[in-house]
C-alpha cells in the first residue's frame, strides 16, 4: 500500500500476538455491531484511545482501521443507525496516516461520523468522563485501550471509567513490563512511573515487593469493584518463550457482551487457555490439551469443581451457575448444559429442580 510506502518513519512493524489480538477484537466488533444493530439502541460508539496509524509496515491493518471495514458494511444495511469512531493517539503524524487508511477504505456515508484527536490517553480517558452524557446517550458503546506498556495509563482513568460510563472495555493489561522491572536492573528507573500509573493498585513502598500475578489479581478485584464492569473476563497472552505477556481483559455491564466476546475468543482461539505461538509448528499450543480430551471436556471439568466449592449445599438459579462459569473458565454459554450441567446431575452431585426439559429457568441444588 503507497501510505506504508510515503509513512514508513511513523509506521511500525507487528509481531504474531499483534495479528491475533486484532482478529479477536475485530471478532468480536463483528458481534457486537450485529447485536447493536438489530436491538434498541439509536447510535453505536467505538473509541480507541490510543489508535496508532491503523497500519504496519506489513500492510496489515491495525484494529480501528479493521473496526472501520466492518462498520462500513454495517452502515449500508442500517441507514437508520449512527456509527461514531473516535480514534485518538498524541503522534500527529499517525492521527494524519489513518484517516488516510480510512479514505482508501471505503466511501464514509452519512451516517458514519469520524472524531479524530491527538491527546494523551490519560487526557483523553478523562474527556470521556467529563463528556459522557452527549457521547454515549442512547448508545451502545465499546471503549478500546491498547497501551505500549503497563505505566502508559493512569489506572485511576480506567476505574473513573468504569464507575462513571456504561461502557464495555477491552484493555490490555501488560505484565512483560512489570516482571522485567522487578527482574532487570535496568528497568529500575521505571519506579516513579509506575507508582503514579499504578497508584490506586499499589502502595509506593509496595511496588518492588508485589508479583505480576498479585498485580493482576488487584486490577480484577478493582475491575468488578466498579460500577459498570458487571462481568469480567481475561485472556492471556504468552512470548515465544511462554512467559506472560500481557492479558486482554474484557469488561461489560451485560452478561449478553460476556456471552458474545466468549464466542470471538473461541472462533479465534479454539478453546486454548492461552496464546502462544510456536513458530517451528505453526500453530497454536498444540500439545496443550491431551489428544483424548476435548477443550469443552477440560474446561467442563474445571467449572464443575469451581462450582461445587462454591455452592456446596446451597441451592441456585441456572444465571448464577452461568456467571461463574463464564467469568471462571473459558467455556461459553452454549457450552454450561453439556459439559457441566448435565455430567453433575448423571453423577448425583447436583439436583435438578422444576421442568424436565428446561434447564436454563430451573434451580440447582448442590450435594454436600
């Protein structure tokens, strides 16, 4: 593409993790837009905070430049719908280079509106806030976030986020960062960044005694704290030498997004715990599953003892089943009658109450 060619000093390469979390993303922009369209809503919203040029140097599209493909076709099927793209990064130069990907893209209709700005992320966070009435009033809205490393964005923005707009989130969450400040000398001048981006998180004498998974587990914690992130999930990312690279960590107000981004993580992923990528096998961990046991069959198994510690002698709802185990395990909706249900009930474990035939409206009771 001539706009690689002209733009070359502002236009980075992408590695393999890249390409897949811009399928999983677009995956799931894909679902969302079919639910917006065909519900409710009067306008659909779609932010990336930090957009970059919306290409690399490969020619592959980057994820606002594939959300825009997408919407594009959306638009012409739903004249009715307004679609608004907000794309922000603080490079200028990058800012200029995708709205020209979006030009040779597709014609944009009128019912297709592009806001483009070159804040900070942080800035920018807070703008949304401050204006979140006139920007997602009647919308159905998805806030994208990909930093460049773990001490980018304030976690204070993300929360007021949360707590403030009736949002999805997808953020990527880095620990590659904050291992190797703990590990690696060199890193060490990142302390005082990292306290301010982490300071809601992490006390600043804590910040060297604290672990990567210890820091994960507080942004969960904090992630379901919040008003609006009602349902939590997070997918793991791993290098080429399977340390932990980063999570994408998706938040919805509605179990129906956590449904649906479950979907696009097992259209993409095929059920895998995490991604990594082998190079000399091309292919996705796989040896991770043992050949006699199918990835629906491990994660079945999994939920069924989460659930059972849980709710031991207690008697539950089939909704209260689901949401543990879609924010629990990486099994889908459609997968919980099947694989965790029905095995619980044939082993006298759990306790079927009401219809015969139904199983989403009926109560469980758990054996002791």
């Amino acid at each position: 593409m001539q706009i690689v060619e002209e733009n070359h000093d502002h236009i980075q390469g992408i590695v393999e993790h890249s390409k897949m979390k811009i399928l999983l993303i677009s995956s799931y922009v894909e679902n969302w837009l079919r639910v917006g369209c065909n519900g409710k809503w009067k306008k659909m919203v779609f932010a990336d905070c930090m957009c970059n040029a919306g290409i690399y140097a490969d020619g592959t599209l980057g994820t606002p430049s594939e959300v825009y493909k997408l919407i594009l076709d959306y638009a012409k099927d739903f004249s009715d719908m307004k679609f608004y793209i907000y794309i922000n990064d603080y490079n200028e130069n990058r800012i200029k280079i995708i709205n020209e990907v979006f030009s040779v893209l597709g014609e944009k209709p009128a019912n297709v509106i592009v806001r483009s700005r070159t804040y900070d992320v942080n800035y920018i966070l807070g703008q949304i806030c401050e204006h979140k009435d006139k920007v997602f009033k009647n919308a159905l809205s998805l806030v994208f976030v990909d930093p460049y490393d773990i001490s980018t964005v304030d976690d204070e923005k993300l929360f007021d986020l949360l707590d403030n707009c009736r949002v999805e989130l997808i953020f990527n969450m880095f620990l590659s960062d904050f291992t190797r400040f703990h590990c690696k000398e060199r890193f060490k001048n990142k302390k005082s960044k990292l306290t301010k981006a982490l300071s809601s998180l992490i006390e600043e004498d804590e910040i060297e005694s604290v672990t990567s998974e210890e820091l994960f587990d507080k942004f969960h914690i904090k992630f379901k704290e919040s008003q609006y992130s009602n349902y939590v999930f997070s997918y793991l990312f791993k290098n080429r030498k399977k340390a932990d690279l980063y999570y994408i960590v998706f938040s919805s107000p509605s179990v129906e997004g956590l449904k649906k981004f479950k979907i696009s993580l097992w259209d993409v992923f095929k059920g895998y715990d995490y991604y990594f990528h082998d190079e000399k096998k091309d292919d996705m961990q796989q040896t991770l599953f043992p050949e006699e046991l199918s990835a629906a069959e491990k994660h079945g198994y999994s939920a069924k003892k989460i659930l059972q510690r849980m709710f031991v002698g207690e008697t539950v709802s089939y909704d209260d089943i689901a949401d543990v185990t879609l924010e629990r395990t990486m099994l889908k909706d459609t997968q919980i009658i099947d694989y965790v249900l029905k095995p619980l009930i044939e082993t006298k474990r759990l306790i079927k109450h009401g219809s015969k035939t139904s199983y989403k409206k009926n109560n469980y009771t758990f054996r002791s």
